[in-house]
C-alpha cells in the first residue's frame, strides 16, 4: 500500500489539487498518463485454447466484468454474476476465463451455477432450483457437487470424476482456462446443463421439463448466476443480455469509490500503514463495472497526521484504469476516524440488565457439541482508564464478549478490549420450563397441500422469557420441494419485524437469522422429503432470556426414521415481544 503521514499545513482546496501532480513509478503520489485507452481491449487471463470440435455458438455478444476477488480469497456466497434470465424454450450460452488458485487443489475451489426462479436473491419469494458445480466427485462427497430440490446427481456426468483425499485433488487445476456454459430449456420435455474448457466436461441432462417456481404462474423464466469460491472468473461473453445490460470490454476509468472496513479508532502510535491495512474500497467505473480494491493498491493520507490525539480526515486516492492503466482522472474518497489514547486497564461499572439465560435440551440437540449462549450486554457499562489517567465509558459495539456454556449454574464472562485488556462479569444459567400450547387455527392449508406461500398462518403465540413452549402437528407435503413442508415464523406481535423465518429442510432468513447454528440430520434429500408427508412432528421455541431464540426440531418420518433439527441463538430479538406462528408452502398442517 502507499501512504503519506503527513501533508503540508495549507491544505483546503489545494489537498485535492493533489490530482494534477505527477510523480516517477513508485515514488510520489502517482504518475498519470493519457494512453488512447478507448481503442484498448482489457487484458483478460489468457483463453484457453480450443478443440477443434468447439462449438460455434451464436448470437455472443462482450460482456467482460471480474467475479470474485483476484487473489483467489472469495468464500461462498460472496462474490456473484449479473442475473441472467432464460425463458422457456430458450438457450443460454456464456464464455468466461476460471481461474483457479494455482497453489489450492480444493476440490470445491471452483464455481457454481445457480438456478433459480425470477426474483432477486433473497427477495420476498425468491427460490432456488439448485446448485451445479463444476467437480464432480466420487461416491463418498458426491452430493456435494450439486445440490437443490430439482438438481439430482443421476442426470450429471463428467469426464474427470475427482476423488478428493483430505478435500484436495490435484486434478481441479485442469478445469481452468476458458469455460463455455450452457443451460438448454429448448426442449418441452427435458433440461439440461453443460460447462466445458475443451478438457473437462461436465453435463446435466434431465429427461424432464423444470417447474414453474414463480409466484405468477404465468411467469415460465428462470434465473442464473454464477458463484465462485477461491477462484475468481473474467467474464467475456453471452448471448442472453444480462439485467443491467451487457458491459463492453473497452478500458474504463473509474468514476468513485465507497471505502470499507475503516476504523473507527487507532490507538496512538499505531502507524498510518497498520491503521489502514484492512481497508478496501469498492470501486466503480465506467458503464457500472464494479470492483473491490485492496489497501495496497490505494493511497492514504491522514489530516492532520497521526502524531496527536484527536479526529482525522483519511484522504484515499485511486488512480488506475479497469485495466490497471493510469486514469485520466484519478479518484478520491474520504472518512474520519479518532486517534485515542491505549486503554490501559477496564472494569464493569454497571451489570447488565439481563443476567439470566435459559436453554432446553432435546434430542435435536444431543448432537450439538460445546453448545453456549451468546452474552447480552445490554445495559452493561464498562468504564476505561487510559494510559494518560484519563476515563471513559466504552462503546460495548468495541468489546469482545465471550460464550456462556448452555449449563445450568453461574458462569463468569469475560470482556475484552481490542487491546486485549479484560474484566469479568457473572451470569446464571437455567433449564427452561417446557409448556405444550396448540396453534389456532388446529389446521393450515387446503388438504391437498395446495396452499402457496405465506398463504396462510396460526394466530402469534407469545413465548415468556425463559419458556419453552412445544407444539405437536403432522405434516403433509406436497413433495415438490424440500421447502414444501412446515415454516416457523420468530417475529413481533405486530407482525412488522421477523426476527427468522425457519424452514423444515434447515434454511431461513430474517434479521436475526445470520447469527444462529443450525444444523439437520435430513441426510438424503430425497428419501427425507418422502418422509415428510405424513410426518409426525414435535417444535420447541425457546426465549433464551439472552435477546436471542432457539428452535429445535423432533420429525419422526413415515419411514420410521427420527430426522432432527436446530436453529440456536436466532439474534435481534426483543424478549418482551417474541412470538412465534406457522405458515406453509405447499403443505398441509394439523396440530395437536
């Protein structure tokens, strides 16, 4: 990264002057060239070079853009294409450079096409078809390299079968170079995928139409989109005009940026290189073409410089091209941030409000190993004196709380500081009290598990802090989908916030949902979802006293089996006003 610590006294108007200065490579601010850029095509990894046999495919046009971060440190569902939308009895067809980390032979380190019906990605309704990756694995993993009620792993078949030992297998190296995708709705009576660099080739083939998972049935298109994980890929081609338009691959200068990831204070003596050394800034340039931009190839500059205590202006140039060019017009961002004083030592001067969590024990949770219970620090006060002598309450948004075991008893919390000094606080622990309650109305959804989504629902049941409350119901399916069975909805009596939306098939969303262990022994999808109609089933809501929730989950199947299911620490929650209802999706419910 590049930085400077200090800048002269008359700033004003002049720090953004700035922008007109040249300097030698590596030196100065930046050097800024004016290359005939426009003419230029972007420099994309080089194209695998293709069979004879490849497939002349029509109708391409450029759409040239980068997914996933370029050093390969993507995760899952981090990093994703623009939204290409297929109607019924129409082709996609896509050409792209995968890039593959060449010193990682994780088998799943590739991408994922994923098929869903039309609506964005976690919209109101939004549902998946599946999940196809590019590896193709043996027996023991296979279920892995795909996934989804309408994805199965009979129709799939590849060339280069992978057999990962220890999750690595040297052989994902070959699937990288230019990849030609294709998903095929052609055929009234069939679906199929096919991924391809000449080398590996990977097919889908369904000898069967997809459903209409669209909320209008009049609706027939579906969605696409790629996902990659520790690779990254270069978009270059498509023949079906993504949302948001096709992006040209001309050179494009960056118009501005959104810095993240910058603190909020920086301990005095810390230098301005390690103050900013997670910060990233998302770029945008010319025709909408996004990217993430790491510290090192940003510069910094801190006003007034970092020798004081008190509040600073970061200043954030960025002068490159997509491309890596020198831009025309460089760009700039600022933020504040405060530097403060170490903290040399805290104590609690307030307990917090709550001081009492509950948890329950099924048998959905025999399986959850060193389960603990998050701290509620609401209304705790904790008190820092710094290394001047001076004092002052801790924002707790700053401390590191540790978990408090879900065992009955007292437990002591510990509180540290970004610095790493600490203190204790002491919280109790109880099991809660089980109640068995019936919703109203006793049943949901036509009989014939016709009822769509969000359709219908029981009346709120409201659940005490530190109570348990256990409801008993058969579940009929339609058995189209793994999510066409029972919901549980955590939400306010108003209904206007979910704290989570819980499926039978371990999914949810809502604001608290990113925060909970959920966990299933569902095993075989399909041979579960068969089982579910009919199903005997037993749901546990908990109000864990903690600003937190917990769902656990007894499905004693038609095929004997005994299928369990968590949902711990669902976060957000206001204790005082936790309820819980049902609603369905193709289901049918009768409670006891």
């Amino acid at each position: 990264m590049r930085h400077l610590n200090q800048i002269a006294s008359v700033f004003g108007a002049a720090a953004f002057g700035l922008l007109l200065l040249t300097g030698c490579e590596g030196g100065d601010l930046y050097s800024v060239d004016n290359p005939d850029w426009i003419s230029q095509k972007i420099d994309s990894i080089e194209n695998a070079k293709g069979t004879p046999e490849e497939e002349v495919l029509e109708g391409m046009n450029e759409d040239v853009y980068t997914v996933g971060n370029t050093d390969f440190t993507s995760g899952w569902w981090a990093s994703f294409s623009k939204y290409y939308q297929i109607p019924d009895g129409e082709k996609w067809n896509a050409v792209f450079n995968l890039n593959i980390n060449p010193n990682d032979n994780t088998y799943y380190k590739n991408f994922a096409l994923v098929i869903t019906n039309d609506i964005d990605r976690g919209g109101n309704g939004y549902t998946e078809y599946g999940a196809f990756r590019y590896d193709f694995t043996n027996d023991s993993v296979k279920y892995n390299s795909q996934w989804g009620g309408h994805l199965f792993f009979k129709f799939s078949e590849s060339n280069l079968p992978l057999s990962p030992v220890d999750n690595a297998d040297a052989n994902i190296q070959k699937m990288g170079g230019k990849v030609t995708l294709t998903v095929d709705r052609t055929d009234p009576s069939a679906f199929s995928i096919k991924i391809t660099n000449g080398v590996v080739t990977k097919t889908y083939k369904q000898p069967y139409a997809l459903p209409n998972l669209n909320p209008d049935p009049a609706n027939t298109t579906i969605r696409c989109f790629i996902v990659p994980e520790g690779s990254y890929i270069n978009f270059l081609e498509s023949n079906i005009e993504p949302i948001g338009g096709y992006t040209s691959a001309l050179d494009k200068n960056p118009l501005s940026m959104e810095l993240q990831n910058v603190p909020d204070e920086v301990d005095m003596g810390t230098t301005l290189e390690d103050a900013v050394a997670n910060i990233s800034a998302v770029v945008t340039f010319e025709e909408g073409v996004v990217k993430t931009v790491p510290a090192a190839e940003l510069l910094f500059t801190a006003i007034p410089n970092m020798n004081e205590v008190g509040e600073k202006t970061l200043v954030v140039i960025y002068n490159k091209t997509f491309k890596g060019e020198n831009a025309s017009t460089p760009i700039v961002a600022s933020a504040k941030f405060r530097v403060v004083n170490p903290i040399a030592s805290i104590k609690v001067t307030q307990a917090p409000a709550n001081n009492r969590y509950y948890y329950y024990s099924s048998v959905a949770t025999e399986l959850a190993t060193d389960r603990s219970l998050a701290f509620d620090p609401t209304g705790l006060e904790v008190t820092a004196t710094y290394v001047d002598g001076t004092t002052g309450i801790v924002n707790n948004g700053k401390l590191n709380f540790s978990r408090v075991p879900a065992v009955a008893g007292n437990h002591e919390v510990t509180i540290t500081t970004e610095n790493g000094k600490t203190a204790t606080v002491e919280v109790s622990v109880a099991e809660s009290k089980c109640t068995a309650v019936t919703p109203y109305p006793t049943t949901l959804g036509p009989a014939d598990c016709s009822g769509g989504w969000w359709s219908e629902h029981t009346d709120n049941i409201n659940v005490p802090v530190g109570e348990t409350y256990a409801v008993s119901l058969t579940n009929y399916s339609s058995m189209a989908g793994n999510w066409n069975n029972f919901v549980v909805v955590l939400r306010s009596a108003d209904n206007a916030t979910e704290y989570g939306v819980l499926r039978a098939d371990n999914y949810g969303w809502g604001i608290g949902y990113d925060a909970c262990a959920h966990e299933g022994t569902q095993g075989d999808w399909a041979t579960w979802l068969a089982a579910m109609n009919g199903a005997k089933v037993k749901v546990y809501i908990t109000n864990c006293g903690n600003s937190t929730a917990d769902v656990q989950v007894e499905m004693n199947g038609t095929d004997g089996a005994l299928y369990t299911q968590y949902y711990l620490g669902v976060n957000n929650v206001n204790m005082y006003d936790f309820n819980f209802a049902f609603t369905i999706d193709g289901c049918h419910l009768v409670f006891e």
